[in-house]
C-alpha cells in the first residue's frame, strides 16, 4: 500500500490501488448491558460493539475486526471470537476495579463503549467513543478512530498518507488553525486557553470522510481535561493546498 499514489477526496491522501472490488462490510450492533459487582461496589457496563458479521467473505475483513475486537474491548494483540472478548474484558474489569477486600465499599463506577463502522471509497473508518468513571476527581470520555484499507485490512497510519514534507506542514497547519478556532496568536495565549502548547502536534488518531480528514484530541492530549475534546478538520481543498506546497 505504501509508496502507491491515488487521488481521494481531491487530496494527498495515499491509498493502494485496487484491481478488484473489495468486499463491503456488512456492521452489526452487538449490545451488551450488565452489573457487576463486588465486595460491596458495582460497575455499571454497557457495550455497543459495531460488528462485522460477514467477515467469511474477505480475509481483510476478518483482519479488520480482529483489530476492531482489540481496540474496543482494550484487549493488546488479542486473537479469537467476540464472545471471548467480551468475556476476558468483564473479567477484566472485575479484577481491575471490584476486588474483594480491597479498598471502601458502596463504589459506583461505569464503563460504556460504543463504536460505528462506515465506508468511504477503499476504505473503513472504525469510530470507538468511551464514557464512564473508575475513580479519580471526575468521569473520563473520549474518541478513537482507525482507518484500515478494505484491500488487506491495513490499518494506515499518517505515513501512509502524508509525505514526509506534507507531514512538516501538517504540523503547522494543526497549529494554526487551533490558534485561529481559540482566537489565540501565541504560545502564551494557548496555555492561558488551557493548552499545552509542547503537545499540539499531528495525531494517529484521525478519521476520513467526504469532509476531509479529522484529528481528534482528548482530554490531557494537548491540554487540560476542563478544555475539552479538540477536533481540527482539514477539507479536501486544504489538504490539496498542502501537498502541493
């Protein structure tokens, strides 16, 4: 996939090229809800977990939901059926969180999951949106996004779609238009808006649509969790401005 150059979305983005049509993914809602409970606590869990139920009709998408399965149930390098994942991550977290005679009991915590699979062109952009409170001061919430090739299942990284000086220039852009949406002109002014200016850079965590392409910043990312998700969209036309400077 690498090195081979197409035209999306009228921008730079890098794809492989193709000589058959790839088989499309047909997604599946797989809703879990349960309480846990433990010594006193309990944990609240509801799973909503975007499934590809015709992965027997492409090795790329049976990659593509062994990837999915991992990233949305936080299970690392993890090989085997929804089930199984559904199954070692309850377990999971009534190791992690509600272990016998461990801590005060009458906790209340609560994990919700839910993802949403879509398919632009060549591609699949995978959406996973986290809730919920384990401890701490607050709850925590967030987005991550993967984008596979629908080819192979690759799941494509930045280099995959940016040349090396459209990289460069990609950080600058992030910057600026961050600095334009928080009407801040310098490094000062992003922190006093609650940012950590050190850390704004381009992230992997990134998805492609008709729009362009999104970057997404969670809490404690690039600034401090009371400033909130940050979300920086490059259109079609910016991203051709870009790889064409």
């Amino acid at each position: 996939m690498k090195n081979r150059l197409v035209l999306l979305l009228g921008s730079c983005l890098l794809l492989g090229a193709c000589t058959k049509h790839p088989v499309l993914p047909k997604f599946e809602t797989c809703a879990i809800d349960t309480l846990l409970q433990g010594d006193g606590n309990s944990c609240r869990v509801e799973y909503r977990f975007a499934s590809i139920s015709n992965t027997g009709k492409s090795s790329a998408l049976e990659t593509i939901e062994q990837a999915n399965l991992g990233y949305f149930f936080q299970l690392e390098a993890f090989t085997g059926t929804l089930g199984q994942a559904v199954q070692t991550s309850l377990t999971d977290i009534q190791t992690n969180y509600l272990p016998v005679g461990m801590g005060p009991s009458g906790r209340e915590y609560e994990v919700s999951v839910e993802s949403e699979g879509s398919v632009i062109d060549s591609l699949i952009g995978y959406v996973i949106t986290r809730a919920g409170y384990t401890g701490g001061a607050h709850g925590m919430y967030g987005t991550e996004c993967h984008t596979y090739s629908l080819r192979d299942g690759f799941e494509l990284s930045l280099a995959d779609l940016f040349s090396e000086a459209a990289l460069q220039r990609l950080d600058e852009v992030i910057r600026e238009k961050i600095a334009a949406q928080y009407h801040a002109s310098t490094d000062d002014e992003l922190s006093e808006a609650g940012f950590f200016p050190e850390y704004i850079a381009p992230t992997e965590n990134f998805l492609i649509s008709e729009s362009g392409i999104t970057f997404y910043y969670n809490p404690y990312d690039i600034g401090c969790y009371a400033l909130g998700a940050v979300e920086v969209t490059l259109t079609p036309e910016e991203l051709a401005q870009l790889c064409a400077e």
